[in-house]
C-alpha cells in the first residue's frame, strides 16, 4: 500500500519561505534589475551587498522573531505621460528586497483566483492587454462607458479592510504582521516623517500586489452583476450599451466602493460618457480604433521641444541619444493607437526642429555656408540664408537646409522615425 501523501499547503512555514536563499537571490536580482533610487538611508543598489552582507544574519533573525521595522518611505513626484505629475514612494532597497521576496511567495497564492478582466500588474498582462479587451467589448457594441475615479486611492485604502482580505489566504501571522508594519512605516516628505494610517505607497513591488487583493472584491462584484469592464490597477471602466443602463451602473457602483471596500469616489472626475469620450490608461477611441488621448499627445510635444530646444547648450550626439531613448519609450507604449494621420506630420516636425537646432549651433554665416556646401547645397541657396534676418525656425523650412540636411542625412545622423516604428508595431512583417 502506498504512502499517503498530503496536499500542498500554500501557507505553510511560508515566512521561511520568503527568507528563504532561493527566493531571495531572485528578488534581488529584480530588485537590482530596476535600478531605482536610494531610499531615506542612501544607500545605491551598488553599495547595497556590500553594506548589508555583514549585518544579514542579524536582519533574518528579527524578521523571523517579528522584532523588524521598516524604514519609511521617501516621497517623491514623478512625472506622468499623460502630464503632471504623482507621488511615489521609494522603500530603502532592503525594504524593496524584502518586499519583492513576499511578493513572489504570495503571487501564486492570490493570482490565480483573480478576474480575467484584471490586467495590472499581472504576469503576462499589461496596459495594451487592457485597452485591446476594451475595444473587443467596443466592437461588441457596447459603446457606452462607466469612468470612475478612485480618488487617491493608493493613499486612501483602509488598512484593516485590506488585511482582512489579505488574510482570506495567508494565515502565517508572521507575515500578515510584516505586511501590516510596511503599511504602517511612514513616508518622509522634506524631511519630516509622517504617519501612514491609510493607503499602501505606490513605488514599493508589495503595492501593486495588495491593490489588487482588495479591488478584487470589485471585480467579483461586477463579474456576480455579469458586467463588461476592464481593469488596471486603480483605473477600471464598464461598459455597457445604454446611458440609461450606465447611470444605474453608477450609483451601484458608488454604494458599493464606498460600503464595501471604504474608498472614495472622485465626483467630477467619474462619468458616462461614450467610449469615443472616455480617458483609459492614456487612450481614448475613435469608434472602433484605438487613439492616444489628446493630452498624451501634447505632453509627448511638450517634451520633444524639450529635448530639441535650440538654446540646449549639448552635442547633437548627446541630443540624439536622448531624443532616441524617449521616442522609443513613447511609441512602446502609445505606439497602438490605430489613428495613422498624425504619424507623418509628426515626424516631417521632428525634422524641422533638428535643422533647426543645427541652423543655430552654427551660428555664423560663414560656417553655415561652409556646412550647408558639405552637404549638398548650392552655393547661391547656401549664401541666401546663412545672410537671411530671419530666425533658425523659419530657415529650417527652407529649400537650402532641406536639399542639404535631408531625411536620410538626418537618419543616419540618428534620428528615429516614427512612422517606422509605428509601423513595425502595426505591420512587423512589413517592417522586416
């Protein structure tokens, strides 16, 4: 007769799990994988093994007696894509190790039972999963959309409904005492500490964790209520096929996340409105299609004429790098929207604004003459406008600086294309 063999237990030893060698090598190496920086201690991920080797064993040991504290956060404004800016929270790097070492140990745990229609924060999810579920639901007809903001919700989430949900699956009260201290550690803000009654610090990797242990209540709600909707994070829209249908959808809502789940609703900022209306993750849509909301689209400017300012005082090398990383960066993520048209003003823009930065390092006419021949330019054309009174702006519009500093000469100097990568987002076989 065989041996009985008895079932897994998810929670048990499962502070020592955390602690343990294995998992904390992986977390380290995500820890330093994000760089980031120091926390209230100062201590750089550089300095980090170094410094904390030494005192390890002492750290194990009151982590596993329950006697460890955290330290508190530093509170810093980051800016959005969207403009503006948000708070962040930056843990010392032990802190991040340790919470990353948790979170990898509870993730198996709690995932698995969460809402298919969840997409932050999740493994093998992401933003653009998100906006391609709402616009499949679009497709389905249901054109109209329930927006509502949580209002500051990483700051206002109540500690004790989150425990106790937190609880549903970790019994190791161990653990359930070192997550509590990490809600309660405090934030350093211009060097006073303040208290954290309410709210989990957004920049800790515990935090998207435990948001979305306690949103999914949420989503068992409307999932119970057979509802359309896509989540990400604090950021989540129904959808639904009437106005009518999408008011009621609303209030229900409102009683719910205030009763339930004690978060606070932002009035002005939560609406029905129609989904060519509607404000998700950087993304509005324009019937069917997928479309970057304005606003992203005049902060993406706004930072462009930033990085191509002609009283930038940097090497064009310098300038291209820079400009390439945040292209990059932008068309990574905004590059799904489906709306072609801006695509090649933007990069005959991009253009102008790089002649136009050349046109003023050079400064004198002389040197002009001298580069714009280099390249290509008549002589009579060259003369015209190094003597010209008017501004590098205007000048780069002209046909002398666009016979000399053509596209492919810009290209090869570095300067990316974003109707290429657009494309190769959108057609990448067409692209190879």
């Amino acid at each position: 007769m065989g041996r009985i063999v008895e079932p897994f237990d998810p929670n048990e030893r499962l502070l020592e799990r955390i602690l343990s060698k294995e998992n904390l090598e992986t977390a380290w190496k995500r820890v330093k994988a994000n760089h980031g920086a120091p926390g209230v201690d100062g201590i750089a991920i550089e300095q980090f093994p170094d410094h904390t080797r030494p005192l390890w064993a002492g750290i194990r040991e009151s982590l596993l007696a329950g006697t460890y504290q955290p330290s508190p956060v530093r509170w810093v404004e980051i800016p959005k894509p969207t403009g503006g800016t948000r708070p962040l929270g930056i843990p010392t790097v032990l802190d991040r190790l340790i919470q990353q070492a948790i979170a990898q140990v509870l993730s198996p745990i709690f995932d698995p039972a969460f809402s298919d229609s969840s997409f932050g924060f999740r493994p093998g999810r992401s933003a653009h999963h998100a906006v391609y579920k709402a616009r499949e639901y679009i497709r389905e007809g249901y054109r109209i959309a329930v927006d509502m903001d949580l209002s500051k919700f990483f700051d206002t989430v109540n500690h004790d409904v989150l425990m106790r949900r937190v609880a549903r699956k970790v019994r190791d009260k161990g653990v359930l005492r070192l997550i509590g201290k990490y809600l309660r550690a405090g934030v350093m803000v211009q060097g006073r500490l303040q208290e954290t009654r309410l709210g989990v610090p957004q920049g800790g990797p515990l935090s998207p964790l435990l948001a979305n242990v306690i949103l999914d209540d949420l989503d068992k709600e409307l999932e119970k209520r057979s509802h359309r909707f896509v989540r990400y994070a604090d950021d989540f829209i129904v959808l639904v096929k009437s106005r009518r249908a999408g008011e009621r959808v609303m209030e229900s809502l409102k009683r719910f996340l205030e009763s339930s789940l004690k978060l606070k609703i932002n009035q002005e900022k939560s609406r029905v409105v129609h989904t060519n209306q509607v404000a998700f993750l950087g993304f509005t849509f324009r019937g069917t299609k997928i479309c970057w909301l304005e606003k992203a689209f005049r902060e993406f400017k706004r930072r462009v004429k930033k990085l191509t300012g002609r009283s930038w005082f940097v090497s064009m090398d310098y300038r291209y790098k820079k400009l390439a990383k945040y292209l990059r960066g932008w068309m990574n993520y905004f590059g799904i929207s489906e709306y072609y048209r801006p695509i090649p003003e933007i990069d005959q823009w991009l253009r102008r604004r790089l002649r136009m930065c050349y046109f003023k390092q050079w400064r004198r006419a002389r040197t002009k003459v001298r580069e714009l021949r280099k390249l290509g330019t008549s002589l009579h054309a060259a003369i015209s406008v190094a003597i010209s009174r008017k501004g590098p702006w205007r000048l780069s519009r002209t046909l002398a600086t666009q016979t000399g500093m053509t596209n492919d000469w810009l290209k090869d100097q570095g300067l990316l294309s974003v109707k290429e990568q657009w494309v190769h987002i959108h057609y990448p076989a067409t692209a190879r």
